[in-house]
C-alpha cells in the first residue's frame, strides 16, 4: 500500500511537470516580441550663427532681421533718438488702424489754408517737407508714400490728423500699439523724431520695419518707389539707400542727437532682410557700414543640406541582438539662418521586426519661426526652394537591411524572461 502511494505521487508529480513543461513552452514559443529600440544618429547642431559672417558697424547701433524672426543685435541696446525713423512707428500704427490694399488710392483729403500754413512753417525752420496747395487733392496712399519716400513732417502730421484727429490720440495709439507688440524699448512724442524724446533700439526698429513691410500697400511702396502724388506734386526719394546694391530704402535720415539712422530692406536668397543702423558718424559711414553689411548678409544667407539622400540618421536594434541602419530618403535643405533653430527628431514606425526597404517611420524638420518659408526635402514637400523660418520638412525613412523573428535560444530563456515579457 505504500508503495502504491508512492508510486501515485510520483505519477502526478511527473503529470505536473509535463503540464507545467507544457505551458512554459507555450509560453515561450508565442511570447510577445518586444518593439525594435532606435536610436537616433543626427548630425550636430550648427556650432556658430550665420550672423557672425555679417560686419554689424562698431558705431552706434544696430540691427538685423530675417523674414520676420527675432532680429540680431549689435552695440548699443539702449533706446536713443531715431530721427525720422519714428515715421515707421506712425505708418505701422495707422495702418494697423486703417489698412490699406495694395494700388488703392484709400480716402482722399482736400488740402485747406491750415496745412499751407504748417508747410510754410516748417519749411522756414529747415525741417524736410513736401509743398502742398490750397485746393489740392491728396489720396491716403499719397500721404503714406511722401511720408515714407518723401520724408515729409508736414505730410506726416497730415496723416496723424487723417487717422487718429491729432498728435495726442496718435501718441496714445502708439503707445497701446508698441505695447501689444511687445516693443517696450519706443517711446513716441511726435511724428518726426525732432524731439530727441522720441526714442528705440535697432532691435525695436527692425520689428516695426517688418510689420511695416507685411502691410501690401508699403510693400507696393517701397518696390515702386512713386515719386509724384495723383495732384501731381513731385518730390526726391530721401528714404533711398545704395539701390545699386539692391537695397530698397525706408529711411535714412539725420538729427545731432540721434546722427544718421537707416533702415532698409533688400531680398537674400530669396528671404527678406532689414537692416537697421542708428548713431552713424556721417552718411558716408552709413553708406560703408551698409554696402558691407550687404556683401556679408550675401555670403553668409545660403541653402544648407543638414540631411543628405541616403544618410543615416538612425539605428534600430532587437532585444535578441539584431540590428539594421535607417535612412532618410530625401536630402532635407534649409537656410543657413534657420540652423540655429532647427530641430530634428526621428519617428519611428512601431515595428518587431524589419524587412530590408521597408518603410521605417519618417524625420521630421522642425524651423520655428515667423515666415512662411517654402521648404523642401528632394521635392517631397510643396514647392521648390530652401526651407527657411516657419517650416516642417518630413521625409520617409527606410531600413538598410532585415530584423527577423528571434530564434527559439531567445524565446526559450529563463522562465523570469518570458514572464517579463508577459507582464511587462
């Protein structure tokens, strides 16, 4: 009897293991196969800013801005006299108030005995103006461009009486304007920048330029440069800066507190530039601190292949020791002054296991931004050019080679593993 007992334990001991063997090896065989680890190989952010190849002046102050982002600074940051670059504070904040289409010639005004008078009276004290008539018709597109080419005190305290009914309710719209914006280094007291109150910084400068030139009436403006209004009246671009070098002029102007200030634009590889130089000696200096900025804006503004065609930029591997490279499909190309910013990160497909030239996920480009830029990676994205600020550039990812089903040594590992890979 007790061997009997004995022998029945031992059959169910045996009947046990055999279910217990059973199970482990089901278990093992259809464990699941954990997801392919990638890591990322990018290439290196850019170790220096394309701004260092451009000679800001050791003058005074200055300033530089690529489509709309944040401008790069040089010298002097405090706010100081502007001169007749307050006029761009007062065309963007009337603007902004009363906008106006590009070729619309806008509300019109009869010229009366008053503004003859401030004409004549400005004129007398050698300040720039542009003659009015008694009688004369003026369109608002005729106010903003002598203002803006013409460089006209009269025109501008013209328009401030237009838009806003006079200088205090202009310097209150100013106020609430540059404050909304962000522009906490300008403060405006008149429409000329006589008063050597009237104050801002380069950087500051730049800002309202770009918002001035996003306005399409300015931007029509300053390409057509229109030199007579529709009464006929003629005056001489003052705003002019070297156009032989393709720059196109918003202000160049003088005082003795705020010394030659220029503000201008030009087009670089297909992105817009402004360029904002305060407290220069003399315009001859203007003239040397532009034309070099110009020819060091030209170098160093240029497309940059970051990701080439069939680079690779990521590794996948499996927990049982395989591995295969990702690469990009297309190049991706972007400007040299979105390289400080660009962000690049890989998303991968979830994947087990890999066929060779199957589609791995996708890199994705990231320039944050203001513009609008047209990017492209091999023509993959819409439009043909080199990405600037304001793009996402994604290109398809592929696998090099092949990771295949773990062999049965993997999937039979100690019983703590394939528990894990069943719990965890």
């Amino acid at each position: 009897m007790p061997n009997y007992r004995a022998r029945r334990i031992v059959s169910g001991l045996v009947a046990l293991a055999v279910v217990l063997g059973t199970v482990y090896a089901a278990a093992a065989l259809i464990s699941p196969v954990p997801r392919l680890v990638v890591e990322e190989r990018l290439p290196a952010a850019a170790s220096a800013s394309w701004s260092d190849e451009v000679p800001l002046p050791e003058d005074g102050a200055s300033a530089i801005a690529v489509d709309g982002a944040t401008p790069i600074a040089a010298q002097d940051a405090q706010p100081r006299p502007i001169a007749g670059a307050a006029r761009l504070v007062l065309l963007a904040v009337a603007l902004d108030a009363e906008p106006l289409s590009a070729g619309s010639p806008g509300p019109a005004l009869t010229i009366d005995q008053e503004a003859v008078a401030r004409y004549r009276e400005l004129d007398a004290l050698g300040v720039r103006t542009v003659p009015v008539t008694f009688g004369q018709t003026w369109t608002r597109r005729d106010l903003i461009a002598s203002t803006l080419l013409g460089a006209g005190n009269n025109i501008a305290e013209l328009l401030i009486d237009e838009v806003f009914g006079g200088m205090e309710a202009y310097r209150s719209a100013a106020a609430d304007w540059l404050a909304a914006h962000g522009l906490t280094s300008t403060i405006v007291l008149d429409a000329s920048g006589l008063d050597p109150a009237t104050r801002s910084t380069a950087a500051d400068l730049a800002v309202i330029a770009g918002r001035l030139l996003d306005q399409p009436a300015v931007a029509e403006i300053v390409a057509d440069r229109p030199l007579r209004t529709s009464a006929g009246v003629a005056y001489p671009d003052v705003a002019a800066v070297l156009p032989g070098l393709g720059t196109r002029g918003l202000v160049s102007t003088y005082t003795d507190p705020a010394g030659v200030c220029v503000v201008a634009t030009l087009d670089v590889d297909g992105e817009r530039v402004v360029v904002v130089l305060l407290g220069q000696p003399s315009f001859p200096r203007a003239d040397e601190a532009v034309s070099a900025v110009v020819e060091g804006l030209r170098t160093a503004i240029r497309p940059v292949e970051v990701v080439a065609a069939g680079q690779v930029v990521a590794v996948a591997r499996s927990d049982w020791g395989q591995e295969t490279e990702l690469i990009a499909l297309e190049s991706i190309v972007v400007s040299s002054t979105a390289l400080d910013t660009l962000e690049l990160r890989v998303e991968p497909a979830v994947r087990s296991t890999i066929v060779r030239g199957a589609d791995a996920g996708r890199l994705v480009a990231t320039l944050p931004g203001a513009g609008d830029g047209s990017g492209t990676a091999g023509g993959s994205t819409a439009g043909n050019g080199t990405a600037s600020n304001g793009t996402e550039i994604v290109v398809r990812l592929e696998s090099t080679g092949a990771i295949t089903e773990p062999g049965v040594a993997w999937r039979f590992a100690d019983p703590f593993t394939v528990l894990g890979r069943w719990t965890g």
